[in-house]
C-alpha cells in the first residue's frame, strides 16, 4: 500500500469512510452485532473496568439469526483492515485535516480509541436531513481534527429507509450539500495554514 502511496503529493487533507457493515447496528444480534460480541460479566457487581465490546463471535451464536457466520467473518476482517490501514495513513502522512465518516451509533468509533488508540478530537455529529431536502435523519459523524460545526438539527423522517426502494449505493450516498459543506471548510483552513495558491492535495 505504502510503495503506492508514497508516490503520491503528501496530502493535505484526507477524508476516509470505512466500510461500516462491520460496525452497524443495521446487523443488530444478542449482545452486540453481527461481528462483534459485548463481553458480559458473571457477577451481581458492575466489574472494575469496562468488558470488551470486540470479542470475536463463536459460530454457534448464529444459530437462529439470518446471518451467515463465514460472510460475517470476512465482512469483520474487511471491517477492520479498513480501518487499521486509515489510522495507518493518517499517521503516516499526518495531513494538516484528517476526516472519518461512520454512523454515529456504530462501534467504530471505540474501535478507533480503544483498540487502535487513535484520539479523533472532533465528533462533528449530523444529521443528513439537514442537507438537500434528504428525507431520511440517519445520525452521522465526521471524526476529525477540526470542528467542522456541521449542521444538527435533530429532524424527524419523512420516510422509512425500507419504504424508499433505494440500492445499496443510493443509501450510502452522502448529501452532495453535506460534501460541498465539509469540503469548503477544508479548503478554508488549509489556506490559512498555507500559502493561498499553494496547491491542494486530497
């Protein structure tokens, strides 16, 4: 990856979504999801330190789930490769802007802190519905090194995702005003670090 990347204008700005099927709660099981296992204690007491929300599934906990324990494997392994080898490139390159985007209640973000020990400053939630008349709240985040003050407005839905019809890729789609917002607020502080008609790499 890196004889590849190494070519490549050190970057200004990188902006990463990691595939989130490993993270979502759209894959919702007993204790955790579809790759992931929240550990419980055996005790009447809370244990002294937080049990692990990343213990790897056995393949009996798939018995009466729709899931399929060897996709759910590779979907983990993808998962978390992705997000390793961001981490990976960020320090690598230390862009003057690093941006993730994830859904906001997926485990990717304790991932990042807890298992990679990666400290994303900023949050930046949002809601896509406040962003091009898209009907459908789904709750986002934009973890970076700068506030983005994205908009927040905690909106209802028009819609139900399963009533839209929409493909795969029509549901991952960010609201192109979404781009354009955290895209313009890159270039804008990239500039006042940089030489004005310095060029900017992405």
């Amino acid at each position: 990856m890196f004889t590849t990347l190494d070519k490549l204008p050190k970057p200004d700005i990188v902006l990463a979504s990691p595939p989130c099927e490993s993270w979502s709660v759209a894959s919702a099981m007993k204790d955790g999801n579809a790759c992931w296992k929240q550990e419980k204690g055996d005790s009447l007491f809370e244990p002294q330190q937080p049990l692990s929300r990343f213990t790897v599934r056995d393949y009996k906990d798939y018995e009466g789930y729709q899931f399929k324990p060897t996709k759910s494997i590779a979907t983990r392994i993808n998962g978390e490769l992705c997000a390793f080898n961001t981490i990976r490139i960020i320090k690598r390159y230390d862009p003057l802007i690093h941006i993730i985007e994830n859904p906001a209640h997926g485990r990717l973000w304790d991932y990042v802190k807890d298992v990679l020990g990666f400290k994303l400053e900023y949050e930046n939630l949002t809601y896509y519905n406040n962003y091009n008349d898209y009907p459908i709240k789904k709750p986002t985040k934009f973890g970076s090194n700068i506030d983005l003050k994205l908009k927040s407005k905690n909106i209802r839905n028009e819609i139900e995702f399963r009533d839209l019809g929409w493909s795969y890729n029509e549901r991952s789609n960010i609201p192109s005003d979404l781009v354009d917002d955290i895209i313009s607020k890159c270039i804008y502080v990239v500039n006042l670090k940089r030489n004005k008609n310095h060029p900017i790499c992405v």
